[in-house]
C-alpha cells in the first residue's frame, strides 16, 4: 500500500513523543478517504498486533477520541467502563494497560489520532499528557501546510483570484518556519518563491521594469501578514515573533521600500513583486 500523505510526519511525532516521555509504546494512524482510521505507525511495540488495526469511529478509546474530537485516557484498558472492546484482543496482546489517545484536528476535522501507552495500569501524568497533545499539533500543522501547497499546486480549473492567492501565500509565509521537516519547508518556500516570481512577472509587465528590493525572508513575513490585515501584535502571534521584533521588521522593510506607511509598503512590495 502507498505510504499516506503524512505519515512521515506523524512517525516522527511518535518518535519525538517517546523519546520527551519514556513512553514504552507510541503508535498511531490518520484516517483513509476521511472515515477510516488504520494503526500505521508503531514505536516500541513488541508484536504485530496493533499494526493494520482499522478504528471505526466511536469503537474502543481511539473510537470515542474520533467521535468527540478531544484526547481521551483510560487507567487500565481491559476493565474501562466508557469505551466499548472490540479491540481488546490486540490491546491486551500487545500487554497494554494505561492508554491515552489525542486526535489530530485539521480546519474542524479530525484527520488522525496518536496514542500514548504503559503496560502498567498507572494514571496517565499531565507531563505526558501535555507532551502527546504537543506531539499531535505538529502532526496538525504539517498536515494543513501539505493541504495549502497540494491546493496551490492543483487549482481548480477556473483559476484563483490574485487575492485567494494572496491569502494563501500570508498563511504559508507564517507556517513556514514553524515547520521541522527540512524538505516540507524548503518544498513550502518555493512555493512562496514561485507566488513571488508570478508577481514579479505580472509586475514587470505592467510597468516595463523588472526586480525589487532585497527583503529577507522575515522582512517578507511581516509584510505579508500585514498584507492580510493583521496589527502588529498580530502579526508576531503568528510569527512566533515579539511585537517589537515585528516593528523592527516592518521598519527595515519599509526603508527598503522607500515607504512611509504600513499599506504603502504592501502596495510598494507587490509592485516590485517580492509580494503576490
């Protein structure tokens, strides 16, 4: 079967969730064609039970995680009053007892579950919990960045407008450095690369002149969410960014630009094409 969109990330996940919290077991799954969720990804596992197992929603503890969209934990598997047991024949093969289970939410829909697990019956600590939950949000992040760059990369037939276009390249330039896999975030980059060169392009055009300031990449990030209509204290939220740091940025930009304002600099960049 063809490795689905994402499990990279979230083996890594796992990995990173075992390592941060002495996890004996880590395993995982995202969801097939939006309604099936199989167990694909394993660390720590001593047989092969989990491996290929298919989770309906509302069956077991990755079943109610699925259907509330929320984590869900259980003390000792084989004897939890609030989840059905469809699935305890693998659970207690693989000698699992305390269990904890966190969906991975993508724009409102749950796209995965990461579980978590001792073969003690032991409450599952918050540091634990916290860390699974953290483990799940990357999972998150790299998953809605692949879905912003497959959208950019397959259009539909009609075309965007420049303005989806320029939503669209504001939300990669702010999830960009956020992401950890080096090749998804050089791959997310030259997206934002070729969005540049088509304004470039479409710029040079209209006026007959070509190339624009030399802008850093963060200097490009500020400007894009202030493109977006996003304040300062805004734009450093979802920069990971200081407020201060934010207007340092947009200062230096705005010099380049020979602007005055927030917006000329925008208009100024967009003309220049190191903005869409």
């Amino acid at each position: 079967m063809r490795e689905h969109t994402g499990s990279t990330e979230l083996r890594g996940a796992l990995l990173r969730l075992r390592r941060a919290t002495g996890l004996p077991v880590v395993f995982g799954g995202l969801l097939y064609d939006g309604r099936v969720l199989r167990i694909g990804e394993l660390n720590g596992a001593v047989t092969p039970a989990l491996r290929g197992l298919t989770i309906t929603t509302g069956s077991g503890l990755g079943g109610k995680c699925l259907a509330l969209a929320r984590p869900c934990a259980v003390t000792d598997y084989p004897s939890a009053r609030h989840i059905t047991h469809e699935y305890d024949g693998p659970v207690s093969a693989e000698g699992l007892r305390s269990v904890i289970a966190v969906p991975v939410v993508v724009r409102r829909k749950v796209r995965g579950v990461l579980y978590g697990a001792l073969r003690d019956a032991l409450p599952i600590g918050e540091r634990v919990f916290d860390a699974a939950v953290a483990a799940a949000r990357d999972v998150e992040q790299a998953l809605a960045v692949r879905d912003e760059v497959g959208r950019l990369l397959t259009p539909p037939a009609s075309g965007p407008s420049w303005e989806e276009v320029r939503q669209a390249y504001g939300e990669l330039r702010e999830l960009a450095p956020r992401v950890a896999d080096p090749e998804l975030r050089e791959r997310l980059l030259a997206v934002c690369g070729r969005l540049e060169s088509a304004s470039g392009s479409a710029s040079a055009t209209a006026s007959g002149s070509a190339g624009g300031p030399a802008l850093t990449p963060r200097e490009t990030d500020v400007l894009a969410a202030v493109a977006s209509g996003a304040t300062n204290a805004t734009a450093a939220a979802r920069l990971g960014l200081r407020p201060e740091t934010v207007k340092g940025y947009l200062r230096s930009a705005m010099r380049k630009l020979g602007a005055h304002t927030r917006m000329e600099a925008v208009v100024t960049a967009r003309r220049a094409g190191a903005l869409p």
